[in-house]
C-alpha cells in the first residue's frame, strides 16, 4: 500500500508519476493549495504553472487535464485513509471497536500527517469534500471505472464493510451503509461551515462524528 516515497497510485491516473520528481510533487502541493484556494472550476494548468514558477506545458507532461489531477488527488486521499484504516485498527481484537475506530478515521476532522511534507492533509481533505464527487459525476465514470481510477474508494468502503459482516452476518447492506456514512459526513461538513441550518452545530461536540457513529452502530445491530 506505500512505500518509502508514498502513497501509489494507479499509474493510468498520470502520464508521469508525480512522486517521481520534485517538480511532480511541487504539482501535486501546488495543485492542492490553488484548487482549495479558488476551486476547481477555476483552478487551471496555466494558473498552476504560474503559481509554482514551471510552464504550462511541463504540467501537461504529468497529467492529462486537471480531471485527471483531481482523480490522482482523490486515489491519494482514499489511499492514505484506508492506510491509517490499518494502523488505527491493527492488533485489535473486538470487530465493533474496529469498526468505531475505522468510522473515527473516516469522519472525524484530518489533522496533517508529517509523513508527507509535500501534501497538506487538511486542504486535501477539504478539497475532497467539496469537490471529489466530480471525479465520478460525469459522464466518462464507466470508462473511468473499467480503468480503475476508483478502486481506492471500493477498496476502503470494503475494508470498513467487512467488518461490519463481521459484527452481523445478516445485515444486507454493509458497502451502501459505508459509502453513504462517508458521503454524508463530507455533506454535513460542508453545511457546518457554508449552509449551517441543514445540519446541527453543538458547542463543545464532533456532532457529525457522534452522529455518524450512532447511525452505524444503530443500523448493524
């Protein structure tokens, strides 16, 4: 799942692997500050080789279109949560605390993680937020998919899924409980800060962990 580089990602996403250079990791840490900076819509390749001091073409060597950076920055994210997934429920015995722990990493809010100096976890995380679902949303998905660009989000909504089989056999509809979980808290953080009357803000709680949480635990028993 990583190496000493990084978090891999499925080489069909990039003409060149970004890790592979420090120009390719100034793409990604750039491209990560400007689209959480002006959004995607606005974000382009020539604004980003601006921004870090290279040529519009030089970016275009790494990637395809800015829809393929967006992908690479969604199978990094689901990538790296997937392997904290790992490290947060290794050595432990009880599927249902597994299963809390796995939920904690997945909706609780990112702090940075100083494994990866050229990606900031947080802006990542608010990207993915506010913009991932265009990475899927679209009408080249299916042709998308037969290339795998979204195996890293089947991987980890199967991972937690298994769990949840593990703690009741009969329950029907693991992966659809997971993705929706995971979805819905992206949701309820965005309203918390943009739309907060469609959710619930209280003082002094992680209302969208506590809730999130109830709701899974509710469900499969």
């Amino acid at each position: 799942m990583t190496t000493q580089i990084g978090i891999k990602v499925n080489d069909r996403v990039f003409l060149k692997d970004p890790e592979s250079s420090d120009l390719g990791r100034s793409i990604i840490e750039g491209g990560i500050d400007l689209i959480d900076e002006i959004g995607f819509e606005a974000f382009t390749f020539r604004k980003l080789s601006q921004k870090i001091g290279s040529t519009e073409a030089s970016v275009y060597r790494y990637f395809e279109s800015k829809h393929r950076l967006l992908i690479y920055l969604s199978c990094w994210y689901w990538r790296w949560m997937d392997y904290r997934i790992v490290l947060a429920t290794a050595n432990i015995d009880s599927a249902e605390e597994r299963l809390q722990r796995a939920l904690g990493v997945l909706v609780r809010k990112v702090e940075e993680d100083s494994d990866f100096s050229h990606i900031n976890e947080v802006k990542l995380n608010s990207i993915i937020i506010s913009e991932s679902s265009k990475a899927y949303l679209n009408k080249h998905v299916d042709e998308e998919n037969k290339d795998g660009f979204f195996l890293d989000y089947k991987e980890l909504v199967q991972h937690v899924s298994d769990i949840i089989v593990e703690i009741n056999p009969a329950y029907k509809y693991p992966n659809m409980l997971v993705s929706t979980i995971i979805e819905g808290a992206h949701l309820q953080r965005f309203f918390a800060e943009h739309l907060s009357r469609l959710t619930n803000i209280i003082e002094g709680e992680d209302a969208v962990t506590d809730f999130c949480l109830q709701t899974v635990l509710k469900a499969v028993k």
